[in-house]
C-alpha cells in the first residue's frame, strides 16, 4: 500500500496555509518515516532514531554525511506541502 504524500499533509487543519519545499524519507511499505523542511540543515529528526545496530549505525553515519556535504536534494525525495501559518517555522 503507498501513500500519497499531497493526501497526508491534506489531513492537517487551517485555512492560511502556504507552500513550502520538505524531503522524506519513506518506509519500506510505502508510509512516510520522516518528513522535514528542505531548508534544514542538520539531520535533527535523527534524534529520535535508535541506533542499536550496526545498520542502523551506518544508516545514521550516512545520513550525517550527506548532510555535512548538503546533498539532501540529491539523495532525498522532494515535495512541495500546504503548511498552515501556525507550523511555517
């Protein structure tokens, strides 16, 4: 089952929204795993990822890398989303 990216971000509330660019990365099933705002700099939503492996260990590593190297257009899907002018930050 996949997900239409435009259909998810549909679902959050507000009348005064605005387009903003966000990548993501999905799952293996189709869902959104992260999503974040293209102009992010730094991988902040790996704080929340468990790296108990040495996958995951390496997924991180690689992550951090092409960040560091600011080639997130390159390596990540893009997306243009509605943001409600409360989550415009």
């Amino acid at each position: 089952m996949t997900y239409d990216m435009h259909k998810l971000m549909a679902l959050i509330p507000g009348d005064d929204k605005t387009t903003k660019g966000h990548l993501y990365i999905n799952n293996p099933d189709g869902t959104p795993r992260w999503i974040w705002p293209a102009d992010s700099e730094d991988p902040d939503f790996l704080m929340l990822y468990n790296i108990s492996s040495f996958k995951s260990k390496f997924f991180m590593l690689m992550v951090r890398i092409i960040f560091k190297l600011r080639l997130q257009y390159f390596a990540f899907k893009k997306i243009k989303i509605l943001v409600p002018a409360s989550m415009k930050s």
